[in-house]
C-alpha cells in the first residue's frame, strides 16, 4: 500500500508541473438563475491512476473511497488529467460560489463544437467561452433540433431510492454510527447497534419518501399536455414535440408549454400561473409585447400564429422550477458551531480517559478493551443520531405552518435562517391588488380618452380586460358595442359616438398605448400612460400642477390626445386620471408589530417614487425623507439637480432616502467599471429605505447587496417580477397559488403579511428546539460519560438492555417529544443565539453536567464504602455489566436523564411552556413514575436490567440516593433560572 501510495503522488507530482492548464471561461446568463458558472477545465481520465486509487481504497478497506466521495476535488485531481479540451472526454465545472462539479463533454456534429449539460441546461463552446445554448435562428431541420434541445417538457429528475439510499448512508455521520456499532459488537452489545442501525435505516426510508412525493407534486405541477399545429406542414403534433423555430397555430384554450413570440395578430392570455394576477393581458405582434410565456392560457384568439423560442428550464417557467430543484446551499453557521463543540468535549473527553489509564492497567485490562474502550469515547462527543432529529425538528416546523397556519414550506432549511432584513414589494403585497379609479382632472376630452383608450373584450357576454381599464372605463359612464365593429363603438346619450378604428397596444419601451378614433367626421389620436412620458411628446406642460396626487399616494395615469395625425408625438396634455390603491386591513399593524420587533424594513417596487414614499409614510416606515434620482446624465434630490460630491455630502447627513431604479442602475454600472470605490453605492443600500421604479433584475440586484452587507434578507413579494428577488433572499414568501408561488420556499393561501410574523416566530422556535436538542442530548450524553468513567475506576460498565432502555427509551422518545412543542403567538426583538461558544449555551450544559455529576460522585462514594464486591486485578477483556455499583450508578444515571431534559426545557422568548406539549408531560410523567419505582424496588426488573438491591448493603440507600437526586436536581433548576436571568440565552435586535 504504501508503494502504491508513493506512485501516486508521483504520478500526481509529474502530470502537475508538466501540464499546462487548458481553463474556458464561461459566459454568463440571466438564463441560469441561481447558478450562475464562471469556469471550466476539461479532463480526461488517467487509466492507470484510477487502477491505483482502487487498489489502495481496497487496501484501506474502502476509507479512502469514502474520503474521495466526500471531497470530490481530491478524485478530481488523483484520476482525472487537465487536457485541451480536442482530447478531452469530461468536464469540471467551477461555479461562482467555488463549487466543483464533473459532466461529460460532448461534440456535436450539428453545430459543430463542444457542449455539456449542467441542470437542465445546455452550455455550448462558441469562440473561446462557453454560453447557455438557446435558440437564435439557427437554420436547422426539426430532427436536428430535437437531438439539440431535446424534448419541450420540463423533466423533473425523481432520485432512485438506491442512489438517495447510498448518499445517505455514505455520509459521515453514518459512518461514525458504523464504527460505534462495531465497538457496541466487540463488546458484546449487539442489541444497541442493531436497533441505532434500524432506526437510522428506517430515517433513510422516510426522508426519501418525502422526497419523493415533493419531487411527484413538482412534476405533476410542470406538467402541460397540449396539442398544436404545425403551420408548415400542417399537421398536429403533441406539446413536447415543439422545438425552437417552430411555427405554430394559436387557439382558445390552449395552455402554452413553452416561450412563445406572437408573429401575427393580437391575442388575450391570462397570465396567472406566473403572476398570481387573475387578469386577462392583451399580446400583440408589436416588439415589446409580443413574448407569451409557459403556462399562459389563450383566451382569445384569431388564427394567430407564433414562433418557438424557449424550451424546457430555458423558459421563463422553467427557470422558477430549476430554482426549486437545486435551492442555494442551507447557511449551516449553526452546524460549524456545532461541530467545533464537539470536537472541544472530545478533546475533554480524551484527556479525562488518559487521565483514567493508570488505573486501567493497574486492573489489567487487556490492550484491546483499552483500545476499544477509548474508540468507544467517540460516542459520548459525536452524536450518530444528530443530524437526524436536526431534519425531523425542521420538518415538524414546516407541517405545523402548514396544518395550523396554511402557509405551505418547500425548504425546510429556510427555518433555520435568522431573518433580520424584510423586503417588500408594494402593490399585492403591502396593499391590495385592486385598484380603484376615483376621478380624472383635466379638460372635457378626458372623459372621451378614458371611455375610449383600451383594450376590453367581450368573451360570453361578459366586458373582459385589464383590471385598470375595466375601472376607467366604468367610471366614464359610457356604453360600449361590439356588434359589427373591427374594435368597438361607445355611446352615451347627449354625446356624439365614437367610433375605435385601431388600437396600438402598450409596449414597455413606448410606456403608452393609444387608438385612433372617429367622433362624427372628425378624426383623433387618443393615448394614456406615463404621465412623464406623454409630457416629454406634448406641446406643453400641465403636468406640474397634477403632481401633489401622486405624492398623495395616488396612482395616476397620463391623459393625451392629438387631431388630424396619428403619429404619438406633438400632443396635447389633457389631464391625468388617479387610481386609489388602498392598504390591506391588516398591513399597517403588521409592519408596526415588526418595527418593534427591532426588524430594518425596506419597500422594493416598481411604482412611482412619489407613490411609494407616500405608502411607505402610511405604514410609519419613513419620515419625509428625499427622493434620489438620476435623469438626463444629473444627480436629482428631490428635484433638484445637484453634483456628485454634494450628493455624498448630502448623504452622510440623512438616516433615510428614497431611491430609484435609474439611480441604482448607475451605481451598478459604476461598481462594474470599479468606480469611487462602491462608495455611493455602499451609502445608498445602507440608508435607502424605499426602492422605486425597480426592474425586476434591479429587485434581485438589491437583496443581493443587503446580504453582502451580512443581512439576512426575507424577500415578500406576489407576481412574477418578484421571483428573482425571492429566491436571491434567504428566504422567500409569495401570496399566490400560482408556478411562481409553488417554487417560493414558502407561499401562503392568505394575502395577508401575517404570514411573515407567523414564519419568523416558527423559524425562531424550531431552531430554538434544535438548540435545547443539542443542549439536553450533550448534558445527558456527557453524564452517561461520567457514569461510565466511574464505573470504569470499579472495572464496571454499563449493560446491554442498560444502554438499550436508556437511549432508546429515554433519550430518543424525550427528544421526539420536544420536537412537538408549539411556537408563541407573538414575535419580539429577539433571536436564537446559533452559537454554540457563546456563553449562555455553554452555561446551560456545563451547569446540569456539574450539578449531576456531583450526585453521581456522591452516590458513588457511599456505595464503595459499603460495596463487599471486590475490584478483580486478574487480566481480563470484558469489563463487569452488573453489581451494586452498578445499579447505583445506573438508577441515577436514569433519573438525571429525565431531570436534565426538564431544566434544559425553557420556554420564552420563542416557544410555549413545557406543559403546553402534552405529550412531553405524559411521557416525563410515566417516565418519572418509572424511575421512581425503580429506585425504590430495584428488584423490579432486575432480570431485564440486571439491578441489584441495593438495600443488601446499605440500609435505607433507596430514600438517600433519591434524597440526592431531587436535591441536585432542585438546585439544577434554580441555577438555570438565575442564569437565564443574569445570562439569558438569546440576543436582542439592534
């Protein structure tokens, strides 16, 4: 083994400094939502060194391959050779957070280069980089497409049960569970090991299957089953035959399975499934508006053709679904914590054990249960079953949100985040999604613009459209026909007809529609809009005297017109019309609740500046703080032009600002060139309070910088716009039922905000729960090693049904129990403290370890006064498993159990009293009664638990032993409560 080794690091040694490395940049895309790739290193695979590295993994009987699987980036580098990429058969990837992952290299033949799939995704090797492969008018047959982009279905991957089953035993925790099992054998305690083993499997079993009916549910979700015709050949083809380039017939009632652009005509979807929003959206062939995405349902249509564009997780549907199947890596800053504990008390542990050698070898102890023994250390400091009461809390935590609240949860390790940052968007969110048109002011003509500029429908006799347009509409007061007109006529009685000859749809870019309009022989351009933007086209400017309703909070809507032309440029300002959006009933004693709660708050929207900053004065959220701009090349505050240097002068003097999309836009552009430091940018996310006129990217952009900030962000968001943001965040909450919703780590089917409040207070008590978990398993784990250890000085040790009944009838059914222990109703300022060095935890354990290890030295000192059972000196290899020091030992080894896990059990400031999980309180109640009785009558199951009476040697023992017990275990109880005084266990928000 040990020349192999050698050979090998030879081997390593000359292909390092002989070989240059070959790395291709990878381009990045929006397309790859949240994993994004930065590089990539082709590879080949070394024969003769994967033969080596087999042998020596069976040599080290299979340690190694365990090592290997565990760090990839070590096989990477033993098996695999750094080649230009002509003789490369295989591919590593490196992603942006320093991931590496291995897939195969392919050549196609077709587009003549090199591609890899990552995901889902396709990346081909154009140039020197590599890009996401899309569709971009490559001329293709329909065969050679489908071998391209494959199938148009989202394939949502199911894990076989072998391949979830090997992953799971093969961790690391259940391999240390392995190696205690076999120090368990050897020293003749099977039964322990077989049922830890059984247990373990039969997590493996139930983790899996809830696995595998939320990836079932997935799939049953992206499924779309839809028929179309082909306008090329004519023929009808199922929906995961389409490939990008196809020309297709739309028609009513088909529900779209991939990214379509609208080629002819105009059509009406509902977009729903994407944006939550239950409203009909009008599509034209116009550039701009002409995208119709997954999952959109075609309501209306007239023999519309459109083309193929995005396929599979390509589309803007997929890409919600591949965020929910690979979520970002869980922050298991808790878990580091964690592991650096147990490897301090291991060390403690080992240090208590060498000190105990001499009087091992004065007892002659064999050399081999000396060694077995100190292996069997590993099991007081490294809990095997951890991990999974960690995923069995976190699960509970998700069900009760779901069964008591009916918020759903997709990741449960979104409940162990110590959310302090909350995101929100506006309209849906913070307030309702309708919005009511009150009244317009202007000229006579904005009566005939409201009444006319839109685009309504008429589907079963029933007026169709946007929601706004329906409002404006009704509140003009005019009628409308559809019978044997291209559009539509409207009348009113008093009032000239008016006849709607063509509508030019809304477009982003244009940020207006308008139709062209015949009111008796006279002809007129009707437009509505950004009020902003139809300034910047008219003759002149009334919009000034308009704009105190947008800083009263309305919505308001540029009015315009022109007559003779129907060119959009040169109009005629006639007025604005103001749209009232009203908080939600409940949102203001929300965002109240939160502030309290010491909680930073930030409104992230797409909406006018002025409107924002008046919803967020509503909600308490700012005082009347500036709004920051940047138009025309100039720094705007509040309006006013001013220069850059005064604008950072301006800055350190404000708490809070109100800042908009543009602005944002060019502090990234300034962080990408590397300008002034990041400076502006840095003053601008620690202070701006609102967010304005936000693109959807620019959302993402935001809760990106707040958590470079080290903030835990919660983004809380409605429609699709939002989604980027949400799953950027540590953890996202949507309101809908819609894709976007179901792909949200968590979505409520109530649109009111408490849903955020009912999952901070869940997420605070479950990791709270972990904590005293963690805390009760330690304090009683370490007692059993004090047990033992004494036991040990009278080469004593524990029984098999000892062990048995103690693990796996106190401790595990004690720490099921706490898992079922309800959140409170009210959130506060404060938060778990995840960090096991901090002293508040480590007083908790170091307090019940003291105070029942003096009981047990007590206990013990009476007992080997009394004791006639002499300690053996022959050489022996088995240590004794009964005798009174035994029983003694034992007895209080069982009551301490209990007792710990009562003074650990606290219940502010995040979880319910004890009393209040009635199960806990019935099993602490039998298992009290049982101990009880135990010590009191040891003969009871003293065939099952081999206990001596202890009364044989010391008359009365049973009343003084549980004389000491309840008097350290009082005194335990009133130490922990001055320490939860003096050093309470958890932090307070800033």
């Amino acid at each position: 083994m040990v020349i192999c080794t050698i050979i090998l690091i030879r081997e390593l040694f000359i292909n390092k400094i002989s070989f240059k490395e070959m790395k291709i940049l990878i381009n990045s895309s929006e397309l790859e939502g949240l994993h994004p790739l930065k590089k990539c290193q082709p590879v080949q695979l070394n024969k003769m060194r994967l033969i080596f590295v087999i042998f020596i993994c069976i040599l080290s009987g299979m340690v190694l391959a365990l090592i290997l699987k565990w760090k990839k980036t070590i096989l990477y580098k033993l098996i695999w050779d750094k080649v230009d990429i002509q003789r490369a058969s295989s591919i590593i990837i490196t992603t942006n957070e320093g991931q590496k992952f291995r897939h195969f290299l392919e050549y196609s033949q077709i587009l003549g280069s090199f591609l890899f799939r990552f995901r889902g995704i396709q990346y081909v090797l154009t140039e020197k980089q590599f890009q996401v492969l899309e569709y971009d008018g490559q001329e293709l047959e329909r065969t050679q497409k489908q071998q391209i982009f494959g199938l148009c279905q989202l394939d949502i991957p199911i894990i076989p049960i072998y391949e979830f089953i090997y992953n799971e035993l093969t961790g690391g925790f259940y391999i240390l569970q392995y190696c205690f099992c076999s120090f368990w054998i050897i020293q003749g305690q099977p039964i322990g090991a077989i049922i830890l083993l059984s247990n373990s499997l039969m997590a493996c079993f139930v983790n899996y299957f809830f696995l595998y009916f939320s990836r079932l549910k997935l799939k049953k979700q992206a499924q779309i089953h839809e028929s179309y015709i082909l306008i090329a050949s004519g023929k009808l083809i199922s929906g995961n035959q389409l490939v990008p380039g196809d020309i297709i017939k739309l028609k009513e009632g088909q529900v779209v399975n991939c990214d379509l652009k609208l080629l002819q005509g105009n059509i009406l979807v509902n977009e729903s499934s994407l944006t939550g929003e239950i409203v009909p959206v009008s599509k034209s062939n116009l550039e701009g508006n002409n995208q119709i995405y997954e999952g959109s349902i075609i309501i209306q249509a007239n023999d519309n053709s459109a083309q193929v564009m995005r396929t599979g997780f390509l589309s803007l549907r997929g890409q919600y679904f591949r965020n929910a199947l690979y979520p970002k890596e869980p922050n298991d800053a808790f878990f580091r914590s964690s592991f650096r504990f147990i490897i301090i008390i291991g060390v403690i542990c080992i240090t208590i054990y060498l000190c105990c050698m001499k009087v091992f070898l004065e007892q002659n102890l064999s050399t081999l249960l000396i060694v077995i023994r100190f292996f069997d250390l590993f099991s007081f400091f490294i809990p095997p079953a951890m991990p999974i009461f960690f995923t069995t809390t976190l699960t509970v935590g998700i069900f009760y949100l779901k069964i008591f609240k009916d918020i759903t949860g997709t990741n449960h390790h979104k409940l162990e985040k110590n959310i302090n940052t909350i995101c929100f968007d506006k309209t849906g969110t913070l307030t309702q999604l309708e919005l009511k048109a009150i009244r317009f002011e202007g000229d006579k003509m904005c009566e005939l613009i409201i009444a006319s500029c839109h685009h309504l429908l008429n589907i079963n006799n029933q007026l169709t459209g946007d929601q706004l347009d329906l409002e404006m509409f009704n509140l003009s007061g005019w009628k409308i026909d559809f019978n044997n007109q291209k559009y539509f006529r409207l009348y009113k009685e008093g009032e000239q007809d008016i006849i709607v000859n063509q509508i030019n749809d809304f477009t982003s870019d244009r940020q207006m529609m308008s139709c062209q309009v015949k009111i008796g022989d006279k002809s007129y351009l009707f437009c509505k809009g950004s009020p902003e933007k139809l300034i910047q086209k008219s003759k002149s400017n009334l919009f000034g005297e308009y704009q105190q309703y947008t800083k009263q909070g309305y919505r308001v809507i540029g009015l315009a017109y022109k007559e003779g032309d129907f060119i959009e440029d040169n109009l005629i300002f006639a007025g604005v019309l103001l749209f009232e959006n009203k908080l939600k009933s409940d949102t203001k004693s929300v965002i109240n609740n939160l502030q309290q709660c010491k909680l930073q708050l930030r409104m992230i929207t797409g909406d006018n500046p002025f409107t924002a900053k008046f919803c967020a004065q509503q909600l308490d959220m700012i005082l009347d703080c500036p709004i920051l701009d940047y138009q025309n090349d100039q720094y705007l505050w509040n309006e006013s032009t001013i220069s850059f240097q005064s604008l950072n002068e301006s800055l350190v003097k404000t708490d809070q600002i109100i800042i908009t999309g543009s602005l944002w836009a060019l502090t990234q552009q300034m962080e990408n060139n590397k300008v002034n430091d990041n400076l502006l940018q840095d003053q601008l996310i620690e202070k701006a309070i609102v967010f304005a006129r936000m693109k959807p990217n620019q959302k993402k952009e935001i809760v990106q910088s707040l958590q470079n900030k080290g903030k835990q962000v919660m983004m809380v968001g409605d429609g699709a716009n939002d989604c980027s943001a949400i799953t950027q965040a540590d953890v996202g909450v949507s309101f809908s039922t819609s894709d976007a919703a179901n792909t949200s780590p968590f979505s409520s089917q109530s649109d009111s905000i408490q849903c955020v409040v009912e999952i901070l207070t869940q997420s605070r008590a479950t990791m709270y729960i972990i904590i005293e978990i963690f805390n009760y398993y330690f304090a009683s784990t370490l007692t059993k090693f004090v047990g033992k250890t004494i036991l040990g000085l009278y080469s004593q040790d524990y029984g098999d049904f000892q062990l048995i009944f103690l693990n796996f009838f106190q401790n595990i059914p004690y720490m099921i129990c706490m898992e079922y222990t309800y959140k409170l109703k009210d959130l506060n300022d404060s938060i778990p403290l995840y960090d096991m060095f901090t002293k508040q935890n480590i007083s908790i354990i170091v307090q019940n370890i003291l105070s029942n290890t003096i009981g047990l030295i007590i206990i013990s000192q009476i007992i080997s006064e009394y004791d006639p059972t002499p300690i053996p000196t022959y050489a022996k290899d088995k240590m004794i498993q009964k005798g009174y020091m035994n029983t003694a030992i034992v007895l209080s080894q069982y009551f301490y159990t209990i007792t710990t896990g009562i003074v650990i059990n606290q219940s502010t400031p995040f979880k319910q009293s004890i009393f209040s999980n009635k199960i806990l309180i019935v099993f602490i109640t039998i298992q009290f009664a049982f101990v009880t009785i135990l010590i009191f009558n040891n003969s009871l199951f003293s065939g099952f638990l081999r206990l001596y009476n202890l009364q044989e040697i010391v008359q009365n023992f049973n009343g003084i032993q549980y004389g000491i017990l309840m008097t350290t275990f009082i005194l335990s109880i009133l130490v922990q409560k001055l320490l939860r005084v003096v050093i309470p266990n958890f932090v307070l928000l800033e």
